[in-house]
C-alpha cells in the first residue's frame, strides 16, 4: 500500500526515497524500513505494462526463481508486494555504486585484483545458471559492488522482461548497444542461456583488465560483424593467463567456448580462488498482498513476449542510436572495404563471382568465403600491376541484411579500387535503398510493436 506522508512516499513499512536508477524494466528506489531503519532498493514494476506485452506469467516464473536466489554475490530479493498498478520488489541495498565506476576511476584493474572480481561474477552467474536461471543480459550496469568491494549481480533472471517502453510505443533500452551480447543472441540462433552468459561475463573481464571494450566500433554494422567473427585485440601486456582466458572465452562459437567447468578449472582463474558460499538461511520472502498472479492467463490467447532480444529487434530499439553509419558504404581503404548489400547470401556469391569473373578474374569459394585472384601473364612479382589476390566474406546483420567485406591479400591497388566500387555499386545498398531498409526496418518495428499492442487489447 502506498500513500504520502509528511517523510515522502509509505509502501507499507517501507519510506521510499531517492531514485538509484532507471534500469530497463523501471525505477529502482531507495527505501528505509521504518522500524529497522535497515536501508532497502524497490524495483517499481508496472503492472499495466507487463498485461499489455503479455509478460505477467513469465514475470510470475521469473520472481518465484528469484526468491531462490541466496547467495552472497547475487542482489537478494526480500520481499514482494503489488498494489493494482506496481509490482514492488524490495531489494538487498548496494551501496559501491557501479562496477564500471570503479573502473572509471582507475582506468584499469590489476590482474591481482580483476582476477577477485571475475571470480566473484562468475560464483554468482553459475550459482544462478545451477538454479536454472540465465541472465541472458549481463551487462555493467547490472554489476553493482557493496561497501566491501564485493560483486553483486542484480537483475538476474529478469531478462525476460520487456525492455522499456516508450511513449511512443516504439520499443527503446537504456542501453542499446550490443557491446556485451553474445554473437549467438545476436543472430537469434537459438541459444545456450549458460554459454551466452559466459561470453558476456567475458566482455566484463576485457573491461576489467584492460579499460577498453573488446568489440567497438561507431558503425554498427562493423561492431556486429567483430562480434561475429571474435575480432578483438588482446592485449600482449596481459599475462599469458589472462591472454588464454580471454581467448577462450570471447570464442564466438558456443560449442568451442569455455564453459563453467574449464572456467573453474582453468590455471589463471584458479589462482588464490575461493569459492563463496550460498547462503543457508531460511528467510521467507514475504509476498504481501499476494495480488500475483497479476491476471489469470488465457490459454488460448498466448502471445508471449519475447524473451530475449535479436539483432533486428535490437535495432527496432536503438531509434536513439546513429544509425545512419549502419548503412553507410566506407571508403575503400587500402586493404579492406566493406558495404552492406540486401541481397542473399547465395546471390551475393553468384553475383560477385559474375562481375569479377567478367573482369577476368578466377574464383575459389570455400568455407563460406570467395577467394578471387587476378593473375596476368609477364606480371614477375606479387604486387606488379595486374596481380590481385582478394578475400570475400559475408556476414548476416539481420535476415534481409547482409555485410560483405572484400580483403586484399597482395597485389594491384588501383585495380583492387576499381574492383570495390564495381562491387559496392552493383551490389551495395545505395542511397535511395538505404532510406528504404530503413523505413521497412522501422516499419516492421512497428509492426512488431503494434501486433503486441494488438495481442494486448
Ligand atoms: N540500483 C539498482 N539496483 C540497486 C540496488 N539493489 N542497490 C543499490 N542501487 C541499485
């Protein structure tokens, strides 16, 4: 029950405070427990919201699990309430602000010290995955540390959520950047909750050793397609350790990334580790006036709202963001030339083959790649005019969307040039196309939206 008083806002033995934060899902704020004076975090959840995108079940699951959640690097959940409009959860308070604060502050951790917050993320994100709980979006600002310096994981298990709303009910997140997604979550495959939760507490220890981000770029296309292909610089400077670690975890295949077990057993992660220890008590989570269920489900009417966010969803929801580099066409540089091209991945290939085979070049495909060489006759050395050697590489942004990155190997420049922009301009999305891709994109988003509007009514 909330009401005003003379302190501020009541919610039933709670005075809540000063807001904490805007995280996807709502507003968190600070409580004090009147009679305690204990300090508190509620997560103000709107109920409206949740019937409206068909999240209020899923929302039920995901707060039942989060009561199970007892461990000394995860935020704990002490309490539920709901009144006809909220859904309160009131929270384990963390007062050390953000991970990436700290981070802020020094630029970079040590590995001494780095190594003891990784171990903390990972106790909490495996205590959570043994739980049957995936975070599915782990993120910095998801990491919070207490007084102590200690780790504590909030928001797990609430990736189902909705992700925030607009007024324009266009859908929007806080964060929009997929810095931190695993490539499988991108590209919507389908995917292991555990591995993807692993590649992200991966990007978090990039952060933590080095004050850089792994995968960046301002054209989202290029942040995509690093993602993708694993494409990130590790530091030499980092110990071998740290170097392997690393390497094996931002692996942008799940199959052949490190899982729990290997992390746990690994030589650098091991180090002075102590594994903490789950909580034993038996504090019962008070759910007050046990107004969930939220509403009744129909079963005929299941429209569910999506769980996880993919690559085109994500770009639904970065209205925000620059988009007009994802569509841009880079200059050719010396090397590497990229542009983005709505045709299939099997016409692309048969396209390119045409149009450099037209140019008097050969052509070897393999292992999703062409290879195309320009070899003339009397030509004594690799890089003489008229010898060529180029890479093609697709990379798939979202189904009707499509990267393709031309590599130079050795060879001509001024004929690889003329080979890129007959390449782009046959093949690119040009100007006029790319307003289009971005209005369907926007249309579909709105589809998107509105059929879950719809679903609502
Ligand atoms: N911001 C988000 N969750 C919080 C929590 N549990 N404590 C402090 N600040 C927060």
């Amino acid at each position: 029950m909330v009401r005003e008083g003379g302190g501020g806002m009541r919610l039933g033995k709670y005075e809540i405070g000063r807001t904490l934060g805007e995280g996807n899902f709502g507003k968190v704020k600070f409580a004090r427990h009147v009679e305690s004076g204990q300090a508190f975090a509620v997560k103000i959840l709107d109920r409206k919201r949740i019937l409206e995108l068909k999240a209020d079940d899923q929302i039920k699951r995901e707060i039942e699990t989060l009561k199970l959640l007892k461990h000394p690097n995860v935020v704990r959940l002490h309490e539920v309430s709901a009144s006809k409009t909220k859904i309160y959860m009131v929270l384990e308070y963390v007062n050390g602000g953000e991970l990436f604060g700290k981070i802020d502050l020094k630029g970079k951790l040590s590995e001494q010290e780095g190594r003891k917050l990784f171990q903390q993320l990972i106790d909490a994100v495996s205590y959570c995955h043994e739980k049957g709980v995936y975070h599915r979006d782990l993120k910095p600002e998801n990491v919070l540390v207490d007084a102590k310096g200690n780790i504590k994981l909030s928001d797990f298990g609430l990736s189902a959520l909705p992700q925030h709303l607009g007024n324009d009910k266009l859908l929007h997140t806080t964060c929009g950047s997929p810095n931190y997604i695993a490539p499988e979550v991108l590209a919507n495959r389908g995917y292991d909750g555990s591995m993807s939760d692993i590649w992200s507490s991966g990007v978090i220890l990039y952060v933590i050793l080095t004050g850089n981000l792994p995968f960046d770029d301002r054209n989202l296309a290029v942040l995509y397609q690093k993602i993708f292909k694993g494409d990130s610089k590790i530091p030499k400077w980092l110990s071998p350790g740290a170097q392997d670690i690393l390497k094996r975890i931002l692996d942008p295949n799940p199959s052949t990334r490190i899982n729990m077990a290997g992390m746990k057993s690994h030589d650098w992660f091991k180090q002075d580790y102590i594994p903490a220890v789950p909580y034993d008590d038996d504090e019962d989570i008070n759910i007050a006036d046990a107004a969930l269920p939220i509403k009744e489900h129909d079963e005929a009417d299941d429209h569910r709202a999506p769980s996880h966010i993919n690559a085109f969803q994500l770009i639904g929801m970065s209205s925000y963001l620059d988009l007009s580099g994802f569509f841009e066409k880079e200059e050719a540089s010396e090397r590497k030339i990229r542009f983005t091209s709505s045709y299939s991945p099997k016409d692309l290939f048969e396209k390119i083959e045409g149009i450099v085979t037209e140019m008097g070049f050969q052509v070897q495909r393999g292992n999703g790649k062409l290879k195309v060489k320009l070899h003339l006759k009397g030509s004594a050395s690799l890089n003489c005019p008229g010898s060529l050697s180029v890479a093609a590489e697709l990379f798939e942004i979202s189904p009707s969307l499509y990267v393709v990155e031309l590599r130079k190997s050795y060879g001509d420049s001024s004929l690889y040039r003329q080979m890129c922009a007959k390449l782009s301009d046959n093949l690119g999305i040009c100007k006029s196309q790319q307003l289009l891709m971005t209005q369907s994109l926007m249309t579909e988003a709105c589809k998107f939206t509105s059929e879950m509007t719809h679903a609502a009514l």
